[in-house]
C-alpha cells in the first residue's frame, strides 16, 4: 500500500505534464479563464429597422430623434454589462427601450394588422445554455420581450402563441395595457394608406406591408434587436417586432422564429435579424450565419456577408442582421440603402449609424 508521500511526486508530475500539454482554458469552467483575465470585452450591438433610409426623406429632427433613442438603448444595456450583468439582462434591458419607443415597430409604435389592432412578436436566447424563449400575436403585453424570457426560464416551453401566450402573462405578474396604449397615429395613418392603395390596384385584399412605411419616404423595417457579450463571455441575442403593416389572418414573421430572426451559440456568435420576414425563414438566416462559422470555418464578418449580400438577395430579401461573436468581433451587413444601428464596446463608447455610407 502507497503512502500519501509516495503519491505526491506523481501528482506533482501528472500536474507539470498537464500544464503543458491541456490548454488552461480545457482545464476551467466556461468564461473562467477570461473572466480572471478580463479577456471578454464587453460588447453590446442594436439594431432598429433596415430599408429605404435616405439622408434627402429624413428631417434633421427625426434623425435626431433616431440616433437618441438608439444611444439611451445602448447606454441602458451597456450599464448592466458593465456592473457585470449577464448578456441576457443587457439584451432585454436595451429591447425595453425600444419597446417603449413610438419610434420603431416594437411595443408601443407598432405597425396595424388588417383589423386595426397591433399584434406583437419577441423572442430571446442564451448562448451558453442554448435556451430559448418566444411569443407570437400578443395583444397585450407591454414588453414581449420580457415575456419571451419569462417563457424561456418558467415554462418547459420555447414559443407560446395569441391568447394562450397572454394567459401565461398573467400567471407571471406581467405587466399588461390595452391594446391602445401601442396605437399611433401615424402607423394608423400607414394602415389606411396601404388599405387604400389595394382599393386602387382592384387588388380582392390589400397586401400587407413590410415595416409599415412603403407608404412614407422614410421605408424601413422597424423591427428592433440587440446581441451582448458580457464579462463571462456568454452571448445573447433577442427580437422584437410588430410585423407587418396590414397583415391578416394571424401573420407571424422571423423575429420570434429561433435560427431565423434570433440565435445566439457561444461556440459562434450571436444575430438579431430585420427585414422581410418571410425570407429570413426560407433562409434560417440567423443560424446559417452561425452554421458558416461552426461548419465553413468563416469569420463572423465573412458568415454575416455571405448570407446577407449573396444568399439572401438572391432569393429576392431584404434586410440586414447583427452579429456578435465572443471575441467582441461585430457585424452589420444589410442589403438595403440603411439601417437603423449600433454598438458600444468595453471602453463605454457608443456609435450609432443609420446610413450606409456611415
């Protein structure tokens, strides 16, 4: 029988053999190596719409407006990073902003469907634990964004959808409005426009819209959405929209649809996608970034790239993503003349961008 002395030479050994041939990084927890080292640098990234965004359609006090909302979402979810938050609770911090925004088509400001209410789609996901959580058509709810969360982590559930996804809302104290508290008077304006451009085509139902400003100068896709990095290391992803304008017969498009609109893997990156829902689901576009990367060996700029100004526009879509990877590496490729965007990094800087030549 071998002493505790006799045994500590070996283990002494085995360890010195480990320290040079086992990464250090093999050796520890997910994040542990950098959180000590400080080797993940915060990063957060936004986006509010893509589309036809031209400097000569925006007035000086509405590009104002934009760039402000878009740098207080910014500021909100950087706030949380920096006191250590998790990249989750940067995510939804920053998308209840915009939410609350009667700028973008999230929340309150969101497009009309055909009936003339506002139905309100959000998902969320966690790079590090691949959980995910969605909502689709809900009528009620201040912030589908929180309840998207709240599906992911009190539910056994990914996507709830309509009446039954508001029910769940109440049994979770969410905070609940009528469904006036969205409406605008301009989007009610956009509604009629694109009701009454049917009328005029003879077309049997007017088309839905997307983004709900075809009928503006301004055309975008004003769905928001934001991707973190916190200190761990762990990335985040959410969506929020209000879909199309005149959409029927319970409409739901890629924001809550998990690999198309929103995904989020540690191993890749994490995306957030705006534009015409209907081909980002053709394209899984959001986990076909992140397939590229695992599968092709692709950067996250050339992933994001491919997708966006070949795939995607080959098949006849619109729209743009961002993208984060766990190196603070960030992309926003969009096939559109703008996109509402933009990003604070470690240092606490912000930048924010709506033009495509910015």
């Amino acid at each position: 029988m071998r002493t505790l002395t006799s045994r500590t030479p070996r283990k002494r050994w085995l360890m010195r053999l480990l320290a040079v041939c086992v990464p250090l990084s093999a050796l520890l927890p997910c994040g542990a190596l950098a959180q000590a080292d400080g080797a993940y640098p915060i990063t957060l990234v936004v986006h509010g719409g893509a589309g036809t965004i031209l400097r000569e359609n925006m007035t000086p006090e509405l590009e104002a407006a934009y760039r402000a909302e878009l740098a207080e979402a910014l500021r909100v979810g950087y706030a949380v990073l920096n006191e250590g938050g998790r990249s989750l609770d940067a995510v939804e911090a920053t998308l209840r902003v915009l939410e609350d925004s009667p700028l973008f088509n999230a929340g309150r400001g969101a497009v009309f469907t055909n009936d003339g209410i506002v139905e309100l789609d959000a998902s969320i996901m966690d790079g590090a634990t691949h959980n995910a959580g969605a909502v689709a058509g809900v009528r009620h709810v201040r912030h589908p964004i929180t309840l998207a969360r709240r599906v992911m982590e009190a539910s056994p559930h990914v996507m709830l959808v309509g009446d039954g996804a508001e029910v769940f809302a109440r049994e979770q104290g969410m905070e609940m409005v009528p469904n006036t508290y969205f409406h605008t008077e301009r989007r009610r304006q956009q509604l009629e426009a694109a009701q009454q451009a049917g009328s005029a085509t003879g077309a049997l139902h007017a088309p839905a819209v997307p983004a709900g400003d075809a009928m503006e100068p301004v055309h975008k896709f004003g769905t928001v959405g934001a991707v973190a990095l916190d200190r761990q290391g762990n990335l985040a992803a959410g969506t929020s929209t209000g879909g199309m304008t005149n959409k029927r017969w319970g409409r739901v498009g890629d924001s809550p649809i998990i690999g198309a609109g929103t995904y989020a893997d540690n191993a890749t990156c994490a995306v957030s996608a705006t534009g015409h829902g209907e081909y980002f689901i053709r394209g899984v576009v959001a986990h076909d970034i992140a397939a590229l990367m695992a599968y092709g060996g692709r950067s996250l700029q050339e992933a994001a790239d491919h997708v966006i100004l070949e795939k995607l526009g080959a098949a006849g879509g619109t729209g743009g993503v961002i993208a984060l990877d766990r190196e603070g590496h960030v992309a926003m490729p969009f096939n559109t003349p703008g996109m509402y965007r933009g990003v604070v990094d470690a240092s606490g800087t912000v930048r924010v961008y709506i033009y495509r030549d910015e």
